[in-house]
C-alpha cells in the first residue's frame, strides 16, 4: 500500500514538473515571438525589412507566416516585393483563380475558358526582378509595386496581361486582361475584355 502511495506522488510530481517546464517554454516562446512582431511593425522601415528578410530565411513556419502576413498587409512596397519573391521561389506550383462575371461577354468567356485553370509552374524570380514560369500561353512576367504582372501570348496578334497585388494579409488581387486583335475582335464583338484574377497565398 506504502509503495502505491509513493508512486502515485512520483507521478503527481513528475507531471507538475513537466507542466511547469511547458509552461515557462511557452512563456519563453510567446515573449520570442512577441518582441520579432515588435520588430516586424517598427517605425523604422529599414528594421522592418531586415526582420522580414531574416524571418523568411528561417526554420521557423510561424515566424515566416508572421513575416509573410505582416509584409503583405503593410503599404511597404518593398515589404510586399521581399514578400512576395519569397512565395514565389518557395513554391512549385501556384494555382490562379478567375472569376466570371454574371453577366459575362463573349471576350470574358474566351478568357475563362482559355485559362481558368491556370497554374504557374516552377515559379522563379532572377536577380532584375523578373518571373520565369510554365504556363499556357505564358511569355514571362517581372515583379511590380506590390505585386506581380505576368504576360501571356496565345497569338493571333492577341496580348494578355494578368495583374495581381497584396490585397490584404494572403491575398494578390487584380485582373486578367487581353487586347484581342482584329481577329479575335470581330469575333468577340470587343477589342479587349478583364476578368478578376486571384492568387491565394495561405
């Protein structure tokens, strides 16, 4: 009975020692993070770059989605570039959403139709600031004030042109644009036509 007693106080003891040792870890975390947010949102911008540019190079999967949020929901632009050339050469692959109005032409439908399950394949910025990716119809594309402009070239004397920029904390927003041609603009009716594009980053 004496011997079931002391267990049981080990076991007490020792899950009290365990408790206290998550404890003051996660105390020790929360300050962590707490001072890095501190240096995220400083007054001075060059503080804030450099935060956002270590946090991005780390291990850390918080610290980058903190540094990525923080970057992406400033009016910095150049947090939003770092931002966003990072989540550029991180990723694979990056899925695009377009959106067809209601009330949709003929040149908007062609649009949809044409690239509506756009994805941009290996992904890369290079050192001038420019984006190599696979895509259809894709011709390149450069990085811009908070955001990205990406070309795309499906011939018959038609150009597009799809703008995204930061529209808060995990978003790029804007449109897919296309200047038709005097082919395709006898067929749809129109010279151009845009759709929403999106590109979520969560």
């Amino acid at each position: 009975m004496q011997q079931i007693f002391l267990t049981t106080l080990l076991l007490l003891f020792g899950v009290s020692v365990h408790a206290q040792d998550a404890l003051l870890k996660a105390q020790e975390r929360a300050k962590y993070l707490g001072d890095y947010k501190a240096l995220l949102e400083h007054e001075d911008g060059t503080i804030r770059l450099a935060a956002i540019e270590e946090a991005l190079l780390s291990d850390d999967a918080l610290l980058r989605s903190m540094a990525l949020e923080t970057a992406l929901d400033s009016d910095d632009d150049r947090l939003q570039m770092t931002a966003i050339r990072w989540y550029i050469n991180e990723r694979e692959q990056i899925p695009v959403t377009l959106t067809l109005p209601d009330r949709a032409t003929d040149g908007q439908k062609y649009i949809y139709q044409t690239w509506s399950s756009l994805i941009l394949l290996k992904p890369e910025v290079t050192g001038q600031n420019e984006i190599q990716y696979r895509a259809s119809y894709g011709a390149g594309g450069q990085l811009i004030r908070g955001g990205m402009e990406l070309r795309f070239n499906p011939g018959g004397g038609m150009g597009c042109t799809m703008t995204v920029k930061a529209a808060g904390a995990a978003t790029l927003l804007g449109q897919f644009f296309c200047n038709f041609g005097p082919s395709y603009s006898k067929r749809f009716g129109e010279e151009q036509a845009a759709i929403v594009a999106r590109i979520d980053l969560s």
